[in-house]
C-alpha cells in the first residue's frame, strides 16, 4: 500500500479552510478517484515540538492506495479539476509525497 501525503507548510499570513478542505475538497478528490482510493485522512496542525511553538505543516491530506500506478491511474484524468480547486481553500502551495506504508 501506498499514501500519497499533500503536505501544506505552515506559513504565517496564510490562509487554510480545513473546514472546507475536509468537508468538499477531499471528498471530492475521493469520489474522483473512486476505488483506486482505499481511505483519506487529514491532519490539522495545531503545535511543533516545543510546547507553543507554531507546527512545520498547517494541514496535510492523505490518500491511500493499493499501488503508484493505481494512483496515478485514477488521478490523472482529474487533475485539473482537483488542482483547480486548491484557491478554494489555501493559498499555500502543496508539497506532495509518496510513501511505501510498513506499518499502519
């Protein structure tokens, strides 16, 4: 199994509607990737390390799938339109990652 992570850095003046982003935008990107998408998950930064101190990332989206080929298989005919939503609810531009899951 496979995660891709959109990670959003925590930058201070930014804007991130986690509201809209786990209510619409990953829905949406789960219903277009249909079952080539196993789950979703979406974390919420609310601290770093050091008691007080602001997160690395404001918020990161998670997607799960059996294999790289089966996500980018499911993906790509979408991209635009997921990509085109992001202003709707960030102006931070993502950082994505893809991870081998070992344990979880």
């Amino acid at each position: 199994m496979i995660k891709v992570s959109v990670l959003y850095p925590s930058d201070q003046g930014s804007k991130f509607d986690i509201d809209y982003y786990c209510k619409k935008h990953m829905p949406m990107v789960q219903q277009k990737l249909g079952a080539a998408c196993k789950k979703i998950a979406v974390d919420y930064g609310i601290e770093g390390g050091a008691p007080g101190s602001k997160p690395g990332f404001a918020a990161a989206g998670h997607l799960y799938c059996d294999s790289v080929e089966a996500f980018r298989a499911a993906f790509g005919p979408h991209a635009k339109e997921i990509m085109a939503d992001i202003p709707n609810y960030t102006d931070i531009p993502p950082t994505i990652q893809i991870s081998e899951v070992k344990v979880g």
